[in-house]
C-alpha cells in the first residue's frame, strides 16, 4: 500500500511544485515579529459542535473582543478523510466568517493526531517504545514522527494547506504540530540513526566505550553493530545520549515542518510552535525556536482559587521569552476548568479570569488564546472546560473575559510588544536535568520504586518562585550561551553535567565582575555524565574557593548554626551535604551538627572582580530566598518594588512608544494598598492620573497598569 501511495505522492508533487516549489535551503526565521495590538481569542473548533452555530459563535467571540483564533491543528481526518482525498470548504467557511468579524487566523498544520485510515494502512507509523511496546490507535501524539510513511502523509498535507492559504490576507501565522515531543517513540529506524550519529560523534566504538566508561560489566564495544538498544541500558552516558538523541528528533520534526511552511506560505505570515509549558527533558526549546520566528506556550496554572499567584504563568513565561530573547504567543491557558477527569473542577473566582491575561501581557506576551472557545460534549476533555461551558451559552466567564477584550480593544497598543531589560539570569540545564533524575539525590526510597522528593526541577521552581516573590525579573540562559555579561547576577542550580568550556566561561563572567549563587552538585561530571577524576568541583575549584571530597545524603533537615540568614523556623537544610573542605572561600554558615558541623554549608569567594556564593546543600524555600536577597542587596537591586505587600507582585517593562509600563498585580481575596514610588503615570485600566509617591488601592484579584509619563 505505501509504495502506491508513494507513486500518487511523486505525482501530487509535480502537481504542486507550481504553488509551493521548494527552497534550496532552508529559509532562516526572521526577526520575531511585531503586532499592532494585542491579539486576545481562542481555538476553535466548530467541527465539534453538536448543531450548526458558526455565525452565532462568531458574534459572541465579536462581542466578547476577540480578535484572533487558533483552527485546524486537530483534525487531519476532516481535512483527508481518506487517503488522497481532500477537503477544505468546512474550513473554507470557518475563516470567511472570521474575516468578515475582523478577526484573524493561526492555522495549525493538523500532524498530531493521525485518522484511522492511515493507522490502518500503515501500521509501522505507530511509535514502538522500550521493550518492544507497540502504540495503538486511539490517544494522540502515538507515532513514530521519523517514520517515512507518516513524513510522506503530513508533508503532502501541509503542502497543500499551506498553498491554499498562503493567499488569505486573514491567515497571519501557522503553527507548526502542537505539544511535540519525541513520544518515547524507539521503532528500528529511530534506534539506527541514533547508531549512525554516535558513528559520527564519536568515530569509533573505542571513543565511544572510553566516554561512556563501559569497560564496566564487561560492556565495551568494538563493533557499531553491537550497539545494544537503549531499552535497558544501564550506562549513564548512554541514556543522557538517548535524551540528546531524543531532543535532536524533535527539532528536526518542527524544523522540517517549519520549512516546508515558508515554501509554501507567504511571507507574510509568521511560523511558531506552541510548547506544553517548558522545561522538558526530551524537547530542546533553544533549538527548536531557532527555526521559529517566535515561540508560542501553552500556560496551564493548576493553583487556582487561594492558590493562584501568578508564580508558575510567570516561570514559564521567563523561559519561553528567554528563547529568542523577545516576545512570545500563550496559545492556551486556562478558560475555566482542567483535567481529564472531573476531579478538579475549580473555576476562578471573579477577577482571575481577567488578571491572568494581564499576567501573560506583562511577562512579554503579544498574544493570549484560550483553550478553547467551547467545552466539548464527549471523550478525554469533556471537562476541560471551554470559555462556553457545555450549554454553549454567555455565563460569567465570557462576561469577565468580554471586558477584559473591550479593555483591550483601546489599550491593546500599548501593551503589544513589550521588552523587559532584566539584571538577573538563571541557567538551566537539560542535561543537568536529565542525569539528575537518572541518579537522583532525594528518593523517597532506596533501590527503586519511589518517587522523589526534591530534585533539579525543583530547586529551579524554588529559586524562580523566590525571585519572584522578591519582584526581581529573571531571564533564562542557557548551556551554549556564549556571554553572560548583560547581567549583573546569574544563578546556576546544580550544574551537573558540563563540559569545561561552560565552566570557564562561567569562572570568567566571575572574574570580570559578575555575581553568581551557584548550589551543589555543580562541576561534577563531564558532558558524558562522567564523574570528573580530578578533586571537586573540579575545574571549578579556583573560582569557588574550596574542594571537597565527601558528600552525604541528609536523612533529617538540619539547622544552621546560629541562623544566620534570621529565618526562624525556616532556617533548616536537607537532603543532600558536601563536606566543603576552604581553600580561599570564607564560610557564610555552618550545619548545627556534631558530626557535619565540622564543614559549611553555605561560602562565599571573591575571585577577580567578582564574587561566587555557593550552596553546597538543599536550602528551605525562605533561606534561598535570605541568601538570594543578600546578593540582590549588595548589587544595589532591592529598591520599592522588593518593599511591596506579600501578595502585589510587579512587572515592568518598556512598550513601543518608549514608555515605561509597570504592572501590579493584587493576588489575593482582599483589598491591598501601598505607595507608587517611580514617576508619574496614568493607570491605562482607569485613565486615572497617578502620581509619585501617591497611594494605589487595589480590589482583590485586580490590578493596574501604570504607563509612566515621557520625558
């Protein structure tokens, strides 16, 4: 059947090189783009909908001001609802009624979740995992995307979307896939290509046993074709490969998509990928984003009610703008509720509906969609509520979100394209991430089963989530960052895996005057996940001041000797200890122990110009927030924004008329007031005249929105 298919291919190529002839190369991606006005909606999908109601929809979306929708992205059955057949006038009436609405279009190419027809026929698309363990039909994101057959199927379809679209002046962007990953897909023809790159990483299978140390149990290889498969390795070195392996596949996919998107789209049109959050350990946000002319995520909080505070929008928001160090699209968050069962319906209380999308604007978005514009009637989302719930009528979420888009409609161009200048970064680090969760420091127990109770992951939530609480703007940076001098303070969380030319640009960001916190486990292994053979921290060592030799799990928390950072209760450590052993570093506190009370927990070392806290412990979340603040102090960056309430939270950035914009947030069920302390402005939301030194009151779960007067 697929060499069939693939002779129709060959022709349906012909047919189309006309209206999509393909580049000689791959086009790179432009400058991020830049909107003239926020653009506020929701994906659609009216092929969901139980009765014709596209007109009504349209109205009330009108109404509500929503000016752009998501389409497409879901249903590749409607769009071949057989092999080579295509349909596209259900879509066709869907974006003319957009266009005559004024409100403009985001298609997705529909390549995440394939129809029946093609599961059927071409069974090898499906993604194998470990240990043979074959995907069936049924739940999306179930192949294999190296699969010849299934690039043969999706590039012929995006071909001929792109093509038809390319020409309509209400299409102004294509989202490429939706959440990829690499769907821990391990089918034969994925495992042979990982061999062919390690034959050209590594060169021979003599390199490549000495950096992955497998003369342990007898495992060494001289031979590629003795390559095991992935599925129970045991060797470090291998599975942090895999994970490479892993993310390379990805970014290949969406680059592929990407490109054949530029062929065959106008120019025009931008071309983003929507990212299920951040921070994943088989996806290369980076790399991927290089090929994009702007990233998109999908923001999900799942504190709600009391518990909503801005904080995880926020992280993932840092990261997705620290990508390409620019703006960003949220192509999902929350409309009212989520989760795939009916377990956790919690739907905001009045007003959080309408500070999360200021949330989103202030953190550099030009962009926030809702998913999605009505609650399905059946299957895995049902109660993963739409803006309308199952009724499909006007209820309290749409009216709070109508006047959030009325609000939008005449302040929207002061908020669009926002820049925020920060003097903070974090470096984080996939493969950091990766090898600490495959030998992790804080299990629940020991040989297997488990979980655990602290891990990388978490010390970044724990250091994003102070810095926040503090209203200082952080950046993310990344491992092939070659130059960290923007910044006045860069925190490195336990930098696991490196290879030493990472570790001596760090030392010299140091020495030339930068500020860094680092904590433990940082310089450990190689970029092979080796264990370095000289004394920790290894090429480190001159920098921090200190080696040591000994390290030791921490079975209970411990206090430090006599709190020295004043947190009270708080003032406590655990889970992990190195036995820092002070070279030229001076010792910021001690563990209050017979035994560990012998080496610090916390040091501090001027090298060069500069200076390096380091952890050499897990730090409660109110002592990393004391250690970080001392730092913050001593750099002059704790001013009135850090003098705020508990629950007001600030962000500020510049917006394009070269205005300062400065956000505050009232994340909390009661009335809060305190005193703007920067220059005169009016409050967009109000068009109230603010003044230095005046005091805002802000309504539970409201905000403002200062734009400071020019100069």
């Amino acid at each position: 059947m697929l060499k069939r298919t693939l002779l129709s291919y060959a022709l349906s190529c012909v047919i189309a090189a006309a209206a999509c002839a393909p580049a000689a190369a791959q086009t790179p991606a432009a400058a991020p783009p830049e909107f003239p006005t926020i653009l506020y909606g929701a994906a659609y999908y009216h092929e969901y909908m139980p009765y014709e109601r596209l007109e009504k929809d349209v109205e009330m979306m009108k109404a509500a001001g929503f000016n752009v929708v998501r389409l497409g992205e879901s249903t590749w059955s409607l769009w071949e609802p057989e092999d080579g057949r295509f349909e596209y006038a259900w879509m066709d009436r869907v974006i003319d009624a957009m266009g005559k609405a004024g409100i403009k279009v985001i298609m997705g190419t529909p390549t995440y979740s394939i129809p029946a027809w093609m599961a059927k026929q071409n069974p090898e698309i499906l993604a194998q995992k470990f240990n043979g363990v074959k995907n069936t039909y049924g739940m999306r994101q179930n192949m294999n995307t190296d699969s010849a057959a299934y690039r043969f199927y999706a590039e012929r379809l995006i071909r001929k979307i792109a093509a038809r679209y390319k020409d309509n002046p209400n299409v102004i962007g294509w989202q490429v896939d939706n959440e990829t990953s690499s769907y821990g897909a391990a089918n034969d023809d994925v495992f042979l290509r990982f061999q062919h790159y390690l034959e050209k990483k590594f060169g021979t299978p003599e390199n490549l046993s000495k950096a992955w140390f497998l003369n342990y149990w007898g495992q060494n290889l001289h031979s590629w074709v003795d390559l095991p498969r992935p599925d129970g390795a045991q060797s470090t070195g291998y599975k942090l490969e895999w994970s490479r392996w892993s993310q390379m596949r990805v970014t290949d996919f969406l680059h592929w998509q990407a490109k054949l998107i530029r062929e065959c789209a106008s120019p025009r049109q931008f071309v983003t990928h929507d990212f299920a959050g951040s921070m994943h350990g088989d996806i290369n946000e980076e790399a991927v984003s290089r090929g994009l002319d702007m990233p998109a995520v999908n923001i999900y909080h799942w504190g709600q009610r009391e518990h909503y505070s801005g904080a995880g929008q926020t992280l993932d928001a840092d990261f997705t703008r620290s990508l390409k160090r620019g703006n960003f699209l949220v192509t999902e968050t929350n409309a009212q509720t989520t989760d795939w069962s009916s377990s956790f319906q919690f739907p905001p209380y009045d007003g959080q509906f309408r500070e999360d999308v200021y949330t989103h604007l202030s953190n550099g978005a030009n962009m926030v969609e809702y998913w999605h514009w009505a609650s399905v009637h059946a299957n895995q989302e049902t109660y993963w509520k739409g803006v309308l719930s199952h009724d499909l009528e006007p209820n309290r979420a749409y009216a709070e979100m109508g006047r959030t888009g009325r609000e939008l409609k005449k302040i929207g161009p002061k908020l669009v394209n926002l820049k925020l200048q920060n003097d903070v970064a974090i470096l984080w680090s996939r493969d950091s991430m990766n090898a600490i969760n495959d030998m992790p420091f804080a299990k629940d127990s020991q040989w297997g089963g488990g979980g655990t109770k602290a891990d990388y992951a978490s010390q970044v939530r724990q250091i994003h989530r102070q810095l926040y609480d503090l209203n200082v703007g952080t950046d993310f940076v990344f491992p092939e960052s070659q130059d960290f001098s923007s910044y006045k303070m860069l925190i490195v969380p336990s930098l696991y895996v490196a290879d030493d030319a990472l570790l001596k640009r760090i030392t010299e960001y140091i020495r030339k005057g930068g500020r860094v916190v680092m904590t433990f486990k940082s310089g450990f292994t190689n970029e092979n996940t080796a264990v370095r053979w000289t004394m920790a921290p290894g090429p480190l060592r001159e920098a921090l001041g200190f080696h040591y030799q000994e390290f030791s799990n921490l079975a209970q928390p411990l206090a430090l000797k006599g709190d020295p950072f004043k947190t009270g209760a708080e003032n406590k450590v655990q889970h992990w200890a190195e036995f820092l052993q002070l070279d030229t570093a001076q010792a910021l506190a001690y563990y209050d122990h017979p035994f560990f009370g012998r080496w610090p927990a916390i040091t501090s070392n001027q090298y060069g110009a500069g200076k390096v806290i380091y952890e050499g412990t897990y730090l409660s979340d109110k002592l990393q927030k004391a250690v970080l603040q001392s730092s913050l102090e001593e750099l002059g960056l704790i001013g009135a924004d850090q003098q705020l309430p508990p629950n007001v939270h600030t962000r500020v950035g510049t917006n394009a008329f070269n205005r300062k914009i400065r956000y505050y947030f009232n994340y909390s069920g009661a009335e809060v007031s305190f005193n703007y302390a920067h220059k005169p402005g009016t409050d967009l939301l109000t068009n109230r005249r603010v003044a230095a030194s005046e005091k805002v009151t802000l309504a539970p779960w409201d905000l403002a929105i200062v734009e400071e007067d020019g100069k």
